[in-house]
C-alpha cells in the first residue's frame, strides 16, 4: 500500500475539515466501506477540488473491495446498492438519495482503445498508474489524510497538468484523452501546456476521428464553459486540433467577445451558446452539428441563433427588438441578442447594448388576439387556409407594433378573405 508521499516541493493539506466529508451521506458510506482489511478512498474531482478551495458537487470513491463486497457491505449497512458498471469494477451506493461511485482499485492488463483488459488489485499506486493526469491521482481517506503517490499534488498547486508515464501511450488507451487533456488545462492549468503532454497530443490527434461523436460533444461542452475555455479552444485551434473536431473554421474572435460580454454581466456559461458563437456562420450550420455531435433538438434550436442572418451584429432598434421578443420569447431573444452583441464591433461592457438585453423586464409580449376558430367562423376554410389567413394577419398585426385591436383584425381577416375570393 502506498503511504501518503513526502518528497514534494509544499507539504500537502489535511482534508479534514472539508464539508463534504463532513456531511452525513459521506460518513455514512466510508464507514459503511471500511474496515475488515477493506480500505475506502475519495479519488478526483472531489479531492482536487477542495485542495483548491473550489466546490465540489460529487464525491467519487475507489476502494479494496471487490464489487460483490462492495454490495454486500452497502445493503449489510442499509444502503442501496446498484450495479450500474460491476464488469469494470464499479458500484453506485445510494445514502438518502445522494450517489456516490465506488470503483473497485484496477490495473490494466491490456488496452486496446478505450476498452481495457482489467484487472482488480488492492495497490493503491498500480491503480494511480492506470489513470491519465497525475492531479487525477490523488486519493483522500475518511479522516480527510491526503494519500499521492504519483506527485499529483504539486502538479495541482502549480497549475501543471501532466500525463502520467509516456503520454502516447495512456492517449492511445484512450484517445478521448486529447480532448480531456486540453479540458483540464481549461480548469486547472496555469502557466501554458505541458511540452511533453501538448506533443502527444499533436502526434496522436488523427486518433480524434475514431471516437463516437457523443463523447466528443461531452468532452467540448466542458471545454468551453471552462473558467479558461477560450485559451484552451485557442490552443486546440493553434496545434491544428479544432478544425477536426469541428469539421468547420471556427470564429475565434465572436467567441472571445461572447465570453468577456458574459463575465461583464456575471453569466453563467452556456456550452450551446459558445458552441453557435464559435462554429455557426450561417443556418446550416446548425442542423450539420447537430447531426455530427448528435445534439438535442433545444441545442439545435441554439445554434440556429448563431447564422449571420440573425441580427447581422447591429444593435436592433426598440421596434426590432419587440418584434425579435415576441418571435423567440425571452430566454432565446437574451440568446441572440449575446450572440448579435459578441458578433458586433461593441465593447464587452456597451451600455446600448445591455439595455437591449433588458427588454423583457421592460416589455411584455402580447398573445396575438385570434385563434383558428376565430378564423372560421368567417367562412368555410380548410386547415391550411386557416393556418395561412392567420399568418398574414399575425404578420400585418406586428408590423404594426401589436397595437391593432382584436376587432380590427377580424375586419383584416375578412378582407383577406374577400381578396383571396375575388381572386
């Protein structure tokens, strides 16, 4: 068993006093995964995290155990257990609805792609080993004792994100690793790339195009509300990266904006919104990918927002912007104003431009007046009529700044009508 490392630059932290190592939930499945030669760990995130003084939103445990021990201590204590990954070792135990993952300890035997040969094993540095970042091998018990047995711990104080031993080959494991690598210097990095790590990733990029396209859009949508997502973006741009994973020439700059438009305000980031700022130029782009990331139909509807038939950069006028409002609703209107704002030549901090985005506390969209059977009973319509008459009439009803009357618009109706008769 490895014992807590001593050879580093900066003596590492207890992790005693951490919340979430304090709360109920997590005591109560350490001491439920402890003891009888059994030993339980926090591992990743959660441990990063804290050491950093960052939140942490889920705890992830590695342990000893074998799967079936690690089910049968958790229902000896109580606890739900569920199989969710037991071929690779892994559990999910629930405590009072909170869930936490706990991976049996593993080495490789043999890797081919992401789909690995393991094996289970009770030495805490040969499963350190099989992981790919040494910050990503730091492991944290019960009484919050740092264990690292790979040097994790100053890599993550200075901001160094390095592959643990020869970067071609735990790439090869796993060529998501490019994407992973780039996204963790997006969260943790500091002082550039990593030359070794930043060479294999270039050396080894034409493994990109064998991953599934859901893993990627994973990976990129962590990338890019990153508290550094442009710097990694650029760098994925500069190294040749991102026009592969894109299939497209990205906007670098309109992205650039959107994120320093988004801090002005306090934003928070979203990953579909980047995603249009930086690859949609014009509304094609949007269906191609959404198809090649295979997106939801509501990230597509997002990156429609993105074309350059939009707001074209330029600041809408008062009239422009209700209509743009009552067409999207309030929530995809601030969208595309963000969008048309980052697209423009204005400063990130442009008053004109966060009054335009203020509208919907300002203003209300009105429901338009008719429905269809307001339209039929004027006369004997068939559904396509109906939904066509009621189209023109909406149209003519904004172009007048939805001032017209429910009354004036069933006179219009019936004009429209009578012209489409005499015709």
């Amino acid at each position: 068993m490895a014992e807590p490392s001593s050879s580093r630059a900066v003596a590492p932290p207890s992790l005693k006093d951490a919340a979430w190592l304090q709360r109920p939930e997590t005591r109560c499945v350490f001491a439920a995964l402890t003891g009888d030669g059994i030993e339980t760990r926090a591992v990743g995130g959660a441990v990063r995290n804290t050491l950093l003084g960052r939140d942490v939103s889920e705890v992830d445990l590695a342990t000893t155990a074998l799967p079936k021990t690690v089910m049968t201590m958790a229902r000896k204590a109580g606890l739900k257990a569920v199989p969710t990954g037991i071929a690779h070792g892994t559990v999910t135990v629930v405590v009072d609805g909170e869930s936490f993952e706990v991976t049996t300890l593993r080495r490789d035997v043999e890797t081919f792609g992401r789909h690995a040969t393991i094996a289970f094993t009770e030495d805490w540095t040969e499963d350190a080993q099989r992981r790919d970042f040494t910050l990503n091998a730091l492991y944290a018990d019960a009484d919050g004792t740092l264990y690292d047995p790979l040097g994790g711990y100053d890599d993550l104080i200075t901001g160094r994100v390095r592959f643990i031993g020869e970067a071609d080959e735990r790439i090869k494991e796993d060529y998501l690793r490019i994407l992973r690598y780039f996204r963790f210097n997006a969260y943790y990095g500091k002082d550039g790339l990593d030359p070794a790590g930043l060479a294999a990733c270039v050396r080894q990029h034409a493994g990109l195009a064998k991953l599934s396209a859901e893993r990627v859009a994973g990976e990129l949508r962590r990338i890019l509300i990153a508290p550094r997502a442009f710097a990694a973006v650029k760098a994925l741009f500069d190294y040749g990266l991102l026009s592969g994973v894109l299939s497209a020439a990205p906007r670098l700059d309109r992205l650039s904006r959107l994120i320093a438009i988004e801090e002005g305000l306090s934003r928070a980031p979203d990953p579909a919104l980047r995603l249009a700022a930086l690859s949609v130029f014009v509304r094609e782009d949007a269906p191609r990918l959404a198809a090649r990331f295979k997106l939801s139909n509501a990230e597509q509807a997002v990156l429609a927002l993105g074309a350059d038939d939009g707001l074209d950069g330029e600041l809408p006028d008062e009239d422009t912007a209700k209509r743009l409002l009552y067409r999207l609703g309030p929530d995809r209107f601030a969208l595309q104003v963000l969008l048309a704002w980052a697209g423009s030549d204005a400063a990130p901090d442009d008053s004109d431009w966060r009054e335009a985005l203020t509208l919907p506390a300002r203003w209300e969209a009105p429901v338009f007046p008719l429905r269809g059977p307001d339209v039929t009973a004027l006369g004997n319509l068939k559904g396509p009529e109906i939904g066509a008459l009621l189209r023109a009439v909406e149209q003519a009803w904004i172009d007048g700044g939805f001032a017209e009357t429910r009354e004036k618009l069933l006179e219009r109706a019936k004009a429209h009508m009578a012209k489409a008769s005499a015709s």
